[in-house]
C-alpha cells in the first residue's frame, strides 16, 4: 500500500478471505475498493488498485494479465480493465499480488518498486510531454521491467484517460487514467526477479 499523500509504503499480507473468495486481478481489486466505491473520483482515499492473479508470472498461457481497478470517472460506476504487457508478471516477480495507492501528491510524482524495494519519485520533468517521449526518457533510467505511464488526457482532466503499460498496451476501460491524474501519479515502474512457485505444475 502507498499513500501519495504522506509517502508511506506498508506491505502486508494478504488475509486468507481474499484469497478464497476473490479470485483473480479483478476479485482482489473488488476487495480493496469495495469499503471505498463510493467516495468521489477525486477524493484522495479512493484507491487505485494494480492486482494480478494467482496464475500470473507462472508458466500458463496468457497468464501475464494485470488488472487495474478503482471507481470509473466516466460512469461513476466500479470500473476495471484488463491489460496486458509485463506489469502484472513483474508484481508478482516482485513478490506482490497488488498494488493499492491512495493519497494525493504534492506534484506529479512516479513510484519506482525493485523486488521489495519501493519508493517515490519527483515526475515534474515528464509533466505535459507526449507519451512516446515520456516512455523514452523513462527507459533510458530502467532499461528493464515494466512501466504504467499517464499522458497529457489524465494531466488535463478527461474522464476516459487511459493508463500506457510498456508503450504498446493499453488499460483503456473506465477513464482509470484520470483516477492516476487526481492523485498526481504520472508513472508506475515495478522490476522483479523473483519466481512464482506452483503447487502443481
């Protein structure tokens, strides 16, 4: 859990109910928010939730999914969307099945995870760039792992933004872009290598 807001970073466990009952990125994405659903697209305690299933970073086919989950700005509903690249492989290479950020920050900020190192950067430099340009100055610090990026839409308030995964993918389900613009994320950097252990292969 990272709250923007005062930089805190906590890891935890995830508790056995979770894992039972909400199967998948999009289930555990629905456990955390579920408590706050309601709370208005820009309030800073509304999370916004990366999640990752229990097959991703294991060997099964199209298992490298990540799900991205908060309150939709467009319609005000739940909203989540599906993508793909290599974000949800490196959270769980890294050691997490999610990712929950509240809080708002005081400028455009990015958070930087290194297996189970995790920490907060200043983005000013990447505000208003277009987001080829931006993805190009980020890989040229992180050459590995996967990079989530926010563009000009979710600087500028448009309620279906979307969230770039590793230049070609796309979270582009519910506006989930502007959720990252009201808190003043502009990019989610995660590197992992660590394994995922299957019980039975």
């Amino acid at each position: 859990r990272v709250d923007l807001g005062t930089g805190a970073c906590e890891i935890f466990p995830l508790p056995d109910e979770a894992r039972l009952e909400f199967l998948g990125g999009r289930g555990l994405g629905a456990y955390f928010l579920r408590d706050y659903a309601t709370l208005p697209c820009d309030h800073p305690d509304l999370p916004l939730i990366f999640a990752a299933g229990p097959l991703t970073g294991t060997a099964a086919p199209a298992s490298s999914r990540c799900h991205v989950v908060s309150r939709s700005p467009l319609t005000g509903a739940v909203g989540d969307a599906s993508v793909g690249g290599r974000l949800g492989l490196e959270l769980k290479h890294a050691g997490y099945d999610a990712l929950v950020i509240t809080g708002q920050a005081h400028n455009l900020c990015g958070i930087e995870i290194d297996d189970g190192q995790t920490r907060l950067t200043d983005a000013s430099a990447l505000g208003g760039l277009p987001t080829p340009e931006a993805f190009t100055r980020l890989r040229a610090h992180r050459r590995t792992g996967s990079i989530a990026l926010t563009g000009a839409a979710a600087e500028n308030g448009c309620r279906f933004a979307s969230i770039m995964v590793d230049t070609y993918h796309m979270a582009a389900r519910c506006g989930l872009g502007l959720v990252a613009g009201h808190k003043r994320l502009k990019y989610l950097a995660i590197r992992g290598s660590g394994s995922v252990q299957v019980a039975e292969p």
